[in-house]
C-alpha cells in the first residue's frame, strides 16, 4: 500500500473567466404584499354579525351518553 496524499483543491474554471450574469427579472405590477395587507385589514375591520348568527343550538345530554352502561341502566328502569 502507498501512503495517502492529500488532494489539492483547484480552481475548476479559467482565472480569468467571468460569471455570465441573469438578466435582472421585469416587475410584473403586482404588488403581492399590497394585496394581502389589504386583505388583513379588511378581515380585521369586519365585525361579528351576532343578529345574523341565529339562535343558540341546544345541547343534546341523552346522546353523550348513548354508549354508556350507566345510562342504558337508568332507560330499562
């Protein structure tokens, strides 16, 4: 067996050579962020409509209790 060497890390391209730069990207005119603040405030400025909610529903207590033996007692006596 040989001995290890250690690898020497080099430049892969010319020294010289320069980055090609991308074309900077055209603005579309959407202002994205415009938009969702927008919508936010418009979300937070609305209140709750309590008089269109309708009336409160009642709370059924014999169908929590269907699966029960306790209450399956209490119905045959």
């Amino acid at each position: 067996m040989g001995k290890a060497l250690a690898r020497q890390i080099r430049r892969h391209t010319h020294p010289a050579a320069r980055p090609e730069a991308p074309p900077p990207p055209k603005p579309s005119g959407i202002d994205y962020l415009g938009l969702v603040a927008a919508r936010v405030a418009a979300e937070a400025a609305r209140r709750i409509a309590y008089a269109e909610m309708g009336p409160p529903v009642p709370h059924n207590t014999t169908d929590d209790n269907a699966g029960s033996d306790e209450s399956n007692k209490e119905v045959e006596r």
